[in-house]
C-alpha cells in the first residue's frame, strides 16, 4: 500500500495543494523528504496525512470505525471549510483476476466546514471503506492475513522513562499493532511494556538466555550437546521480538541483543560494541532512535504473523523531523538505512538537516516556503554548505564573520593593503590560528605583497 498523491485545500498554510509521493518514476525510492523554514507548513502536511489515514486505521477494525476529523484550528484562515484529498494504490490481491489495476485505486476525501458557516466540500469516504472491506473480508478467511502498516511519529515523541513494572495488562493481537499509531504526543512506553512482556513469553516457553549462559560452561566438553542446546533455544525464540533485535541491529550496528535482565535488579539492557549497558545510560539520540526503529518493526511484525520476515511487510510511516536528536553522521545515512531495514515502507519525512536529502540517491525532496511547495532536482552528493545555500537558504557560516572575509578579500584584490592587513588582523584575533579561510587569506596578501613590491 503506497500514497500516490495528496490535495490539501484550505489546510494550514496551504489554499490548494497537490502533493505526490514517491516513488514515482524520476524518483524511485520509497522515500519524499519535506524541508523548509520553522512553520513553513512541513508537519501541517504529516498531520493531514495521518488525518486521512486515521478513517482507514479505524474502518480496518471496524466498519463503523471513525477516524480523526480535521480540526478548526487546521483551515486557512480565511477559509469557511476544507479538505484532504487522498489517492492509494494497494496491489493487495492484484493476483486476484477479478482485481483490475483500477480496482487497486482508492480515493477519499474528508472535509471541515467551521461552525455556522455552508459547506463547501463534502466527506467522501466510500474508497476507504471499499480498501478496509478489502482487507477484514481477507482477514475473516485467513486469520494470518498481512496488514499494512499506517504510523505517524510527531516531533513529541520522546522516551521518558523505559517501565519495568507493568501498571496494566495489555492484549497484543493482531489489530493491536495500530494501536496510538496516528496518536500526537506518542512516548514509547508502549514499546517497552510490550517488549517486556514478549520476552517474558519468549523465556516461558523455551531456554532462557541466562540459562543458557550458565550451562555453557558445563558442556564444553561436549560440542554435540552444546549446538542442540543452542538450535533448541534459537528455535524457541519468539518471532516478533526476533524482528525487533533484527532491526535495531541493521539500524545502529554498533547495538545488538536487547534484553530485559533481572539480576542484580530488573532493567533493559543492549549490548553497544560488545559492552553491556543498561538502556538508561544511552543518549537520547541513542534511545530515540532505538525506540522509534524497535517501535516500527514491533508494528510490522504484530500485522505480518505468517511473514517469514516481517520487516519485509508494507505500509505507510510518517516521521516529523526524522533528524532530531542525531548525530551528522547518522543524519547521512538515515535514510539509506530506512530503505535497508524496512525495503517495503512507504516514508514521509521532514527535516532541518542538509546530510538527510544531499546521502541518499532518488529520494523526492520538496522544499516549502509560505505555503508554496517547489520540487527540488536531486540534491544527491551535493556537499552540506552547497544544500544549505541553494536549498535551505541558509549561511554555511556566521554571517559577520562572512561579511568581515569578504571585505578582506575585497582588499586584497584592490591592492588595498594597509586595510587588509587591519582587516586580516581583526579577524586573526576572532577565529582560530587553522581557520581555512583565513589561511588563505593569509597566502593571498603576502603575494599580493610581494607583486607590489616589485612593481
């Protein structure tokens, strides 16, 4: 399942707006990036999206299930009403001969029209529930049936805390994987809980980790044993925690096998290049992205049960400023690593940073500015000052300190040399003794010298 396009009429900053989302066929990645100025409507785009979205989350479990309406606070200021146009393609039974390409087509509309005011557009939900139809008629023959997934991660997301004691019982079926998944404000606790509680089944029914440990010492004499022992606890392991470690794995390399440990006291614990640290002790780049990577592979695998891989399942993630918390270099190949670990997800991404849309080829890069949205060209091995001047319209360096270089330069080049050299020593004072710049401006004046004296 994969958005084709979207149309915002009246929504936030926009009057009317077609968005399409890749891939498409100048971008084939899985991947649409969103950049832009603070409130130049990036998470205004996300949240229609998750808008619309959340009627086909509801109507999978239900037929009478409701979504999310689009809020006032949401219409153009001017505006008496609204609308978010959504079209999907789901090739879900396209082996079907019944199924037709078109048939694989869904289009809905969901409008807002403020109070006391006449309706200009109209709800128009009849694809969403035909595409939901589609997927409980499969679900009511087959149990094991694949869903996709549909999640949204505002820029609230955070980890507060990582609960060991779990307050409430939770169910985890099938259906529970769209559980708070279009939900503001969602924190990860959920995440953990269910971890916990997993891996407390998972230690039930086979060998536990700990055990096995212990035992190792005793059997080293007998090799034969030993690889039984351990195909016997692999075997037991359950599938969906499985994909979860799989997937942190692929994400952060250097993090491997999270576990809950219960000695000398309870905590989750991961291993970080070979050390095993309690998982409070990360950063909270470390924990945000553990989490939010664990969170969408937990999802995969709780709507993908008969999937040998669940990370392989598909669906739509919409991630508010993916960069947040991260270091440049995982800025770089964020992306790269979305599409490797989760090859069969459709993303929507914002972003601030030039490293996440300059590492990644195909990507579709929109740029917004007071409502208008441009179409970048591909911003691909464009190197980070190049991306902040072009598209981000951003200095690379301190503005002043920009103006004091150029004014030297200037100097220099008009033979200016007493303002040059005054320039060039104001500057020596400000900036460090390597500043590249500034070493160049060094090389400058005393050839620029030099020609003088001759002359």
């Amino acid at each position: 399942m994969e958005i084709k396009r979207v149309i915002l009429n009246n929504i936030g900053l926009f009057k009317n707006q077609e968005i399409i989302v890749a891939p498409t066929e100048e971008n084939p990645s899985n991947i649409t990036v969103l950049v832009g100025n603070n409130g130049a409507g990036k998470t205004s785009i996300l949240a229609a999206l998750a808008t619309s979205l959340s009627w086909l989350a509801a109507r999978l479990g239900s037929i009478q299930g409701s979504g999310k309406p689009i809020s006032e606070d949401a219409i153009l200021n001017s505006a008496n009403s609204a609308s978010i146009e959504i079209k999907i393609h789901d090739s879900y039974g396209a082996s079907d001969p019944s199924n037709s390409r078109e048939n694989n087509n869904f289009q809905w509309t969901l409008a807002k029209t403020r109070k006391g005011r006449t309706a200009q557009d109209k709800s128009n939900l009849n694809d969403c529930t035909r595409l939901a139809n589609r997927y409980r008629d499969s679900l009511s023959h087959d149990d094991q049936t694949s869903l996709p997934l549909i999640a949204f991660y505002p820029v609230e997301r955070v980890v507060l805390d990582i609960p060991l004691k779990i307050r409430t019982k939770h169910s985890f079926l099938q259906l529970d994987g769209y559980d708070n998944c279009l939900s503001q404000g969602v924190d990860f606790r959920r995440f953990f809980e269910w971890f916990r509680e997993r891996e407390d089944t998972e230690n039930e029914s086979g060998i536990s980790e700990e055990f096995l440990n212990q035992i190792k010492p005793l059997l080293e004499t007998n090799q034969e044993a030993w690889q039984q022992l351990k195909q016997l606890h692999t075997s037991a392991k359950d599938r969906q925690l499985t994909a979860v470690r799989t997937a942190i794995r692929r994400f952060m390399p250097d993090m491997d096998n999270l576990k809950v440990r219960r000695k000398p006291r309870l905590y989750m614990a991961i291993d970080k290049n070979g050390e095993t640290l309690n998982v409070a002790q990360l950063s909270q780049g470390e924990k945000s992205l553990m989490a939010l990577v664990g969170d969408i592979a937990r999802r995969l695998a709780m709507l993908n049960p008969a999937l040998e891989n669940p990370l392989a399942g598909d669906g739509i993630v919409l991630i508010d400023e993916v960069d947040l918390h991260l270091h440049p270099s995982w800025q770089r190949s964020l992306c790269d690593r979305l599409i490797g670990t989760f090859p069969n997800c459709q993303f929507v991404l914002t972003t601030h940073s030039p490293l996440v849309i300059s590492d990644c080829q195909n990507i579709l890069v929109y740029t917004l500015n007071n409502g208008e949205l441009q179409r970048l060209p591909s911003q691909y091995g464009q190197d980070a000052n190049t991306v902040l001047l072009d598209v981000m319209e951003t200095s690379f360096r301190n503005e002043s300190i920009e103006t004091d270089l150029n004014n030297l330069l200037d100097a220099i080049q008009d033979a200016n040399l007493t303002e040059a050299q005054k320039l060039l020593e104001q500057l020596t004072d400000k900036l460090p003794a390597n500043h590249i710049e500034l070493v160049k401006a060094q090389l400058l004046l005393r050839k620029q010298a030099l020609r003088h004296a001759k002359d």
